[in-house]
C-alpha cells in the first residue's frame, strides 16, 4: 500500500503570497535572484489568469517566476 506523496502535497499546496516568497527564496539555489513581495504582486497583476483563487502554489508558479523574474528586476530599480 502506498503512503501519500508528501512531496506533491507540499508542492500544490496553496498558499498566500508571504508563505510563497518564503517558500521560493528558501529553496532557491544562491545564484538565482531572489524573489520580493513587489515583483510578485507585478507578476500577478500581469498573469491574473493563473490567480482564480487568488493564491499561489509552488507546483504551478515556481519555473514561471524563475523564468520571469531576471527580465523584471528592473521594477525595484528607483
């Protein structure tokens, strides 16, 4: 018999913003550029699409916020 897959569960798991940007920037390899509360909002504001709950999961956001954000870090810029 098999057991659940803790694995998946914490990664579709759905989650407010503050528990996501924790979540990204803590597993993230030190070479990438870390994620911020204002880049994320910038990202659902742009992509409200992928938001029908309003929440985020690492399942479905993390690959997309890696590949977005190196294009974007100009919005923390003054």
């Amino acid at each position: 018999m098999k057991g659940p897959d803790l694995d998946r569960e914490h990664s579709e798991k759905k989650r407010s913003l503050v528990e996501f940007l924790a979540l990204y920037n803590d597993s993230l390899p030190f070479e990438f550029p870390r994620a911020t509360a204002v880049l994320l909002v910038e990202y659902k504001r742009r992509y409200a699409d992928q938001f029908k709950d309003g929440l985020w999961s690492l399942d479905l956001h993390r690959k997309k916020i890696m590949d977005w954000l190196p294009g974007h870090l100009k919005l923390l810029e003054p």
